[in-house]
C-alpha cells in the first residue's frame, strides 16, 4: 500500500490547520478534521494493531463505529484504552498507542503466535482452563489477555454530566433518512431532538453522490440542520444511541473535545425513529486480514471526506452495486483500478478507466506486513498495494433488537430487515434495508406520516443519480481452503467455526461463546452475518433459521465514568450526619461509619485507639459516661388504632403499656425471624414512638408502612419517621441522675417519678425536652432527645457538669463492649437469618398470647420447635487467653468428623471485668451452661465455657444505682 | 427503565418502586393455621408468563398500589391504590 493524501479536496479536513500527533512513539501529521485514521493513512502506515489471539499484523478496515483492528489507547489528560482510530479525532500533541502490541504494532514480539496458529484453535483456553494443572500456565495467558492497558494512574478530571430529557421523536442517525424524518416531524409541529455520532452531520451524503431538490446534497444537509435549529429543536453531534431500554428510554453518551468528560442523556422520547445507515461487510478470502485490505466504503470516505487515496494500484472486489462507485471515484482520482465482480450478469457498466472483470471472486490475498496482490478464483494474479472489499451492507438494526423487534431475512438485500414494528419505534433508510434516495425519502415521509400528525409535508426529492441495490450473496463456505478471517478482532476463522459445529456448538448463541465471534469492542459488527451465515451452510440451514445473538446495550462502548455520574467518591454512597459531627470532631473524636451513619468510634484520635476505646469502657462504668445517641431510631404511630397496630408489629404486647412508660421488645419477620429489637414508648393512649436500631430505620419505617397500608387502613393510624428532628444525648452510669440534676431540665428525676423505663417531659432552655431512662449499658441511663438544631449548647452543658464526676465521652466502640459485657444483642451481628425469638430466651410471648402479630405462626412450625437449635449463649475463656475470634466456630466430633455447633457472635476485652467477654448462638445453648466447649479459628483449637449472656452485674440492680 | 404509574404521583422511574409481591396473598391469621397454607403465604408464588397483578410501593411517596402490567412485554396495564380506585 502506498496511501498518500491528495493535493486539494477533502470535504472534513482543514488544511490552514495542521496538527502533530505520536502513533506507538512516531510522528504523524494531519488536519483538523483528520480521525487518528485518516491521518495514519495519509502517512502510509499500513500496520496499525495486532490481533487478540494470533498477534497478526492488521491495518485500518473501515472508517467507522464498525472498526474491528485499528483500536488504539490514548494517553494523557483523557486517556482512554481501546479506542477506536476511526471514530477518534486527530488532535495536536495526542498521544496515541496500539493496542496488545509490544513495544510496536510494527515490531511486535508476540508475533511469533501465529506460527502456532494450529495449535491454539477455538476454544483452546477453554480446554487448558480444563486440564487438571492449568494453573501453570494462568500467569501467562493472563499477562496476554486483553486488548488496551488502563492506566492505573488515571484520575477523572471531573464527573461526567447526566441530562434527562423528553421530545416528541428522537432520531437517531443524520444521515439523509434522518435529516429528512427530522426535518418532516418538526414541519408537522412536533418537538425533535436529533443525535448523530459523526461531528458533522450527513452521513453517508458525506462521501456518497446525491443531489436532492435540485441541491447538491452539502447544501441541502446545512439547509435542514439550520431549519431544525432556528426551530429550536435539539441537534447533538458526536453523540452516540446506545441503548434503547425498557419502555423505550433511550441511552445517549455525547462526547466533548475540550477535555469534559462525556455527558448521559437519558432520553424518554414519545417516538423513536432509527435512521442508523448500515455497515459494509468484508468477503471471505485466504489471507483477507491483511494490513492494506479496507472496506471499500470506507476508502471512498477517506477520499471524499480527508483527500486520502488509500493506494495506487488497487484492486476492488465486490459482489455488489455499491463499490462502483468508490471504483469510478478512486480511478478518478488516479489509481489504477481493477473491480473483481463475483457476478456475471446483471452488474451495473463498468465506471470510467476501471477494468471490470465479471464473474471472478478473490480466492486469496498475499504480503507479509501488508498486502502486495490477489489470487481470482481462477488463478490469475493481481499486483496490488491496496485491496478494497465490498461484501454487501448490514443494516445497522442493533437498537431495533435491543428494543425487542423481530427481524426478517431478506434474500433480496442478503440481510437481515427490521420485522414487525415495535410500538413507537420506526426504522426508516439503509437501516431498514433502503438504497436509493428516493426509497429512503418515501420511507422518511412513511414513518412521519405514522406518528398520527394531521399536518402532513412532503419529503424531499432526489434529483440526482440514484444508487442502486444490486447483490449475490457470497458467505463463507465450509470446507474453503486457507486462513479465512470472519472475525478480525477476535481471531475467528472458517476453520473455527467448523470446529464450533463439530463440537456441537451449533446454536449462534454457543457459537458467539465457544469462538468468540462478535464479542469484544467492535461486538461483531462486521463478522456476525458471515459468522452465522457459515455455520447455516454447515448445518444444512438457512441464514433465518440459525438467527442472530441477542442484541444488547452498549452499541459502541461508553465510558464507566458517564454511567457514574456525580456517584462517585463520596457520592456513591452517602452517609448520613450527626447534627454534632462538629462538635465530636473538635473533641478528637475518630468517625466511622456505622449502618450508614458515620459516628464517632471513640474519642482521643488516631493513636492508640484500642487503648481509648478500652478507657472509655472502663471509665463509664466507674462514674457516668456521655454518648451520642441521635441515630436511634424514633418513628411515631398515631392514631385511634395505633395500640392494636404495635400490638401486631410486636412480638411483645405492647397495648397493656401505661402512657409515659417504654418496653423492649422484638419485630419479627413473617418466617419468624427477629428483625429487629428496641423499646417502645408510648406517650399517650393513641401515639407511641418506636426507637428502633440506628441501621435499621429506614426497613422498619417502609414495615410499618405496608402494614398500615395493607392491613388496617389508611385513617386507622399515622406513622412519622422524627429520627432525624432529634437529637438523643445519653448519659449514663453510676453518677448518671447526680449529673443531670446540675442541669435545669424543669422536671423531677426522683426516681418515683421517673423510674427506670419510663419517660419525662421537661424544657430545656425553652426547648422540650424528653428524658428517657432506658439502658443500652446496664448502668443508670438517661436518654435526652431535643430538636436536633438546638441540641449544642446541652451537649455542652452536660460536658461542663461531667467535669465534676471525672465524666467520659464514648464512642460505639466501647458502647458494644458495655453492652456486650451486660449480654445485650445486636440484631443482624448476634443473630443471623435464622434466629427466633425463643433462640434468645424470650419465650412468653410465644406460650402466652392470645392475639395475632407478625411471624406468630412461623414460631410454632417443626423447625421452630426442634430441640438442637442454635441458642444465645455467652463464652468464657481460660484465665489468661485473649478474647475468642468472632465468627470462630464451636466445633464437636461426630463419627471422628468435625462439625460446628454455633460461633462466637461479639467478643471483647472487657477492661470492668478484665478478661474477654463473647456472645455466641451455641447449639442447645441455654440448656449446657457451664460446659467447655472446642472453639476452631484458622485450624486452631482453644477452648471456651459456655454461660449466660450477662457476664456483668447479673442482678440488675446498677440500673437503680 | 421501566415507567411505572404511581396512582398518586404519576408515571415515574422504576428506580423509585419496590416490589411488594403478588396482589391477592391474603394473610390467614392464627397460629393454627394449616401449616400447608401458611407456606404457601410465605412462599408460593405464581410467577406468570403475561398479566401479572401485582404490589408494589412508590418508596419517594410511600404509597402502596396494586399494578398490572405483563411480564414478557412489560407493558403496564394499570395501576390503582389499594382502596381500588383506577388511576392508570
Ligand atoms: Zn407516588
């Protein structure tokens, strides 16, 4: 191949402009306008990649979406692996690499692999993955796998935009079908928005003659473009459709050149029009991957639109009307050309100083790194530096089967046609298998016509010459001779697919697996028909009968980044704040994130924090601690109902609480399980407040709501989520009520009036406050909730008087050794998807109520009754040992076979009591306290005592202290 | 994405629902119940090819509703609140 690029011409680039980019460290110049292709073939390098599996050299194929070799990786600021250098503009000082090449797509040193070709067939991974030893050859095939090389120190320079948007049509594609249905829908008065991929719009018209209302085609496509755009309707260039989703939401990934990332658009048109062209198909021939062998499309649109002439000497094989053209224009333009025909008759005349010869296929091709001649199926020989090929178009109907519709084989066009229609989608031009302007103006005017619009214009007319649709199908066929490329990016050739079909892999979905025919970047978008087509001809099927794989999103590959969006970093998942993150932060405390709530773990900074949180465990206990309660849950039910309601949430009777009073109890789940414990409070006869676990609020909100909604009513009770309205400061311990009393809360705390489990109502700077005495620590507690932007200057009152009882400020770290060493649970950490509520010893409600609640009838089922269930128990360690690991299994020996009996569910260093203290849910537990039992960590065996959870104060009697 | 039609807000993301299961699994109370039917409560599904009637939760307004709409063609039929008027 000796491509150059021509003296004047080229309807894309600008020659007042030129740029400099790198290609694998060497310099190529172009223009703006040029794509890292057309600059590549300007500068006449023919090796631009190597194959995935063979390390073939391969050269530029096409000049589109559909390019299956020339991917590149593109360095610096935007860099982005696989890209393909068709699509990707030239831009100054670009820095740009071939991909599975090294160091060069020139001098690769894997290129050896071809040579053994033979001995790595379709599914040879597949087979080695099987051999009993494949791990030896792992680190190898991995080191080979893949195609670009992400740069693992690549930061986003920003987060991609996500635009929604409705229109009345979205259409797809601005090509002459799309142009002239968007032109058509907004003349009829309806809101249009148009998207294209290419930078300008046209289409095919780019490099294609067409002469329309009497216009030359450029004039007409700025005509319509700036008609649509005075009328306000959306135009976005370099802006790819690349789904179509449920109820027809159309995904949109629009790429910037001035260093943003891309922006999503999420489109919910009320009609879609697909006006997606097609895409010209290679032809089968030994040796047809040869670095110079191109689309014959492709080459006209290089000429046309970049002033490139692909050769010098070239030949141009079709079995189609359509490479006539690019034969007469590249003649024209001063090649020597020679048009191979596979047809006899029917071809249209030869164009002028181009020597037509009928009837003649191309049986193979020659060269080393580039292509230097062709064999005809008669055994003539043909010099050539460049071999172009048209096989025929495939209508590019990708969205279409995304969005469910059916396809239809047409012989005719020897392709697949869009089939019935799907509601809301028409399919209008090439992609709906049109070749003349004429045909694609009537289809245009058609799908209008069909969005039900009663002012009605008229298409636009062609007036040039028109194309014409001419073909003999030419597949792939068994038994040909040579290496014949079907799929150039995954390396599959006629020999593999008969290998699929001797193996049985014989349906197109297992042939698109056991091959990888279609897969990777470029999704098979030039090898899928032949693919198929070959194996119909093996099996003895037709083309319709084998079918074509599922088409899925994406259409071309879009970045992660735009489907990120803003959700990036912290973004992704938010957390939620304690209105005193502040406040705790300026007191050193260390946040970390607890059920979503990012919460102080303890206080005295980074350093040495078991040593804090131990402090902190040990120092509640001596005189009074101060905590941070606000994330636990507090959900009001009203309403006249509201005591049968959380008499039927709870497995505890909850309706004989006395106004001002609180009760633990457990939510189950219909199968029985505990879902969740916490006290109830109930303020008056017809509202009560569930403090429910901190993580747990928002499942137990959307619980109560669908049994409000489902089985009592909507006036029967009101339920208001107020977790975040308060702030819960807990002071808690021994010097508990001595601290509060420093404080004017205007009311009593004598504990006649405000004993334990109770609550009080008091102001606080003229704020109500409500003070409840429940406890998490065993110890004297007392909850303060206050509007949550009122609750700082208390905190720091209850600081300021915790200085006479040498007070401490806890975080959650030592809050679950406190409530670990008094034996009380956390659910979903000391009990798992299988706890009942009799598993922790809260048997009553089950033997003595009488009314219905959820997940009654689970708790009397066999396996709620067996006698080995996993129960809660608490675990002792030898003096001396370290505290057990948690999730360490109790294991026995049954038949000289170890099996687990339960696991250790909490376990700590309790400081009060200084030794290790566990919770555990031990197989018949409650029943074989003070048994030792073998605990198994990382094949380690140690011994532990089972007792009662309670290893702390097991009379209670501190909660009154 | 699918456009569910919240009986209160309108057509809507799916993204903003949860599935609350088949319409129509009465809940049989007691603790007597037939072991049989309470595990069919709990677990049986019918799991349609086509119509579907089913509930689902509009979480962004906290309503319930029933839906019908086709589990091939995802078309939604209708939707209505539970008190069963028709909205879609
Ligand atoms: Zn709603």
């Amino acid at each position: 191949m000796t491509a150059s690029r021509l003296a004047t011409g080229g309807s894309a680039i600008d020659r007042s402009h030129p740029i400099r980019f790198s290609f694998d460290g060497a310099t190529v110049h172009g223009f703006a306008g040029d794509t890292i292709a057309s600059a590549l073939l300007a500068g006449d390098v023919a090796v631009v990649g190597r194959s995935f599996k063979y390390h073939r050299p391969r050269g530029i194929w096409g000049a589109g979406v559909e390019e299956p070799n020339a991917l590149v990786d593109i360095g610096g600021l935007r860099a982005t692996p696989n890209t393909r250098a068709t699509t990707e503009p030239a831009r100054d000082g670009l820095v740009a690499r071939s991909v599975n090449a090294t160091p060069s797509a020139l001098a690769d040193r894997n290129a050896f692999l071809d040579r053994f070709a033979r001995f790595i067939p379709a599914a040879f991974y597949y087979k080695t993955f099987m051999w009993p030893e494949w791990h030896r050859f792992e680190p190898r095939i991995r080191a080979m796998a893949g195609l670009g090389k992400v740069d693992a120190d690549w930061a986003s320079p920003g987060t991609a935009d996500q635009v929604n948007h409705h229109c009345d049509v979205l259409v797809v594609g601005a090509g002459p079908a799309g142009l002239a249905a968007a032109r058509l829908a907004a003349d009829a008065g309806l809101s249009v928005t148009l998207v294209d991929d290419q930078q300008n719009p046209g289409g095919s018209l780019g490099h294609r003659a067409g002469e329309i209302d009497g216009k030359p085609a450029a004039a007409w496509i700025a005509e319509t473009v700036a008609a649509l755009a005075s009328a306000g309707h959306l135009i976005l260039p370099s802006t790819t459709a690349f789904g179509i989703y449920d109820h027809n939401l159309v995904g949109l990934n629009q790429r910037h050149f001035d260093g943003r990332p891309d922006t999503l658009w999420r489109v919910r048109p009320r009609r879609i029009v697909l006006a997606t062209g097609a895409i010209e198909r290679p032809l089968p021939f030994a040796n047809n991957d040869l670095p110079g062998i191109l689309s014959a499309d492709a080459a006209l649109a290089y000429l046309r639109r970049h002033a490139v002439l692909v050769g010098r000497r070239i030949v141009v094989a079709t079995n189609n009307d359509s490479a006539y053209e690019t034969a007469g224009a590249l003649a024209e333009a001063g090649a020597e050309v020679r048009l191979v025909d596979l047809r006899r008759d029917g071809t249209p005349n030869a164009p002028a100083n181009v020597r037509l010869i009928k009837g003649r296929a191309l049986a193979s091709a020659s060269g080393k790194l580039r292509v230097d001649g062709v064999t005809l199926d008669d055994g003539t020989k043909l010099d050539a530096d460049c071999v172009l090929i048209s096989g025929g178009w495939t209508p590019t109907i990708h969205l279409f089967g995304q969005a469910k519709g059916k396809l239809a084989w047409s012989e005719a066009r020897a392709a697949f046609l869009p089939g019935d229609p799907v509601d809301g989608i028409a399919v209008v031009g090439a992609a709906a298998g049109a070749v003349s302007l004429s045909e694609v103006f009537a289809g245009a005017g058609t799908a209008v016509a069909s969005l039900g619009q009663t002012k009605a214009a008229l298409p636009p007319r062609s007036t040039g010459p028109e194309a014409t649709g001419g073909i003999t199908a030419a597949w792939p066929l068994p038994g040909s001779k040579g290496r014949i490329w079907i799929d150039y990016q995954n390396d599959v050739t006629v020999k593999d697919v008969e290998l699929a079909a001797r193996e049985n892999f014989v349906s197109v979905e297992h042939l698109k697996r056991y091959t990888t025919l279609g897969m990777a970047t470029d999704q098979g978008k030039t090898s899928n028909l032949p693919g198929l087509a070959l194996m119909a001809g093996i099996t003895g099927r037709t083309v319709p009968e084998v079918g074509t794989t599922t088409y899925r999103p994406p259409f071309t590959p879009v970045p992660l980044a735009s489907f990120a969006g803003a959700r990036v970093g912290e973004l992704m998942a938010p957390v939620r704040r304690l209105p005193l993150e502040n406040v705790h932060r300026s007191s050193g405390a260390v946040f970390q994130e607890y059920g979503g709530w990012l919460r102080p773990a303890h206080y005295g900074g980074n350093a040495d924090s078991e040593r804090s949180i131990a402090d902190e465990a040990r120092r509640a206990r001596q005189s009074v601690a101060l905590f941070d309660g606000s994330t636990l849950g507090k959900i009001e039910v009203i309403g006249l109902q509201a005591a049968a309601f959380v008499d039927f949430l709870y497995y505890n009777t909850m309706s004989t609480l006395k106004p001002g009073r609180c009760r633990y109890g457990f939510m189950l789940s219909e199968n029985g399980v505990v879902f969740d414990d916490g006290v109830l409070v109930r303020l008056d006869e017809q509202r009560f407040v569930v403090s429910c676990s901190s993580s747990h609020v928002a499942a137990v909100h959307a619980r109560l709501e669908e049994w409000r909604q489902d089985r009592f009513g909507h006036g029967a009770v009101y339920i208001h989520n107020a977790t975040s309205d308060m702030a819960t400061l807990t002071v808690s311990g021994p010097n508990a009520r001595k601290l509060l009393e420093m404080l004017e809360l205007g009311l009593s705390l004598d504990d006649a009036d405000l004993p334990h489990m109770a609550i009080g109502h008091g102001i606080y700077a003229g704020d109500e406050v409500r003070i409840a005495r429940v406890s998490f620590t065993g110890d004297r507690s007392y909850e303060i909730s206050i509007r949550a932007d009122r609750a700082e200057p208390l905190w720091a009152q209850l600081r300021q008087a915790g200085q006479t009882f040498d007070a401490v400020v806890i975080g959650l770290e030592a809050l679950m050794i406190l409530r670990a060493e008094k034996g009380f649970i956390v659910i979903g950490k000391d009990t798992d998807g299988t706890t009942l509520p009799h598993d922790l010893g809260v048997d009553g409600p089950r033997t003595k109520r009488q009314t219905e609640f959820v997940g009654r009838r689970s708790l009397f089922t066999e396996e709620a009754s067996r006698d080995n269930r996993m129960q809660l128990v608490g675990l002792t360690v030898p003096q001396g040992e370290a505290p057990l690991p948690t999730g360490a299994h109790g294991i026995k020996r049954i038949d000289g076979r170890l099996r687990s009996q339960g696991f250790v569910t909490s376990s700590y260093q309790s400081p009060t009591l200084g030794r290790p203290v566990a919770l555990g849910l031990i197989e018949r537990g409650a029943a074989r306290h003070g048994e030792t039992i073998d605990i198994q960590h990382l094949g380690k065996i140690s011994k532990a005592t089972i007792t009662a959870p309670c290893a702390f104060n097991p009379a209670g009697d501190r909660l009154h202290a | 994405m699918q456009l569910f039609p919240c009986p209160f807000c309108g057509p809507r993301d799916e993204t903003e629902f949860h599935y609350g299961g088949d319409a129509g699994n009465i809940r049989p109370d007691g603790a007597d119940v037939p072991i049989d039917r309470w595990a069919d409560y709990l677990y049986l599904r019918t799991n349609p090819k086509g119509t579907a009637r089913e509930i689902w939760v509009h979480m962004t307004c906290g309503e319930f509703f029933v839906m019908e709409r086709d589990t091939v063609s995802h078309k939604v039929l209708s939707s209505a609140a539970l008190g069963g008027e028709h909205a879609a």
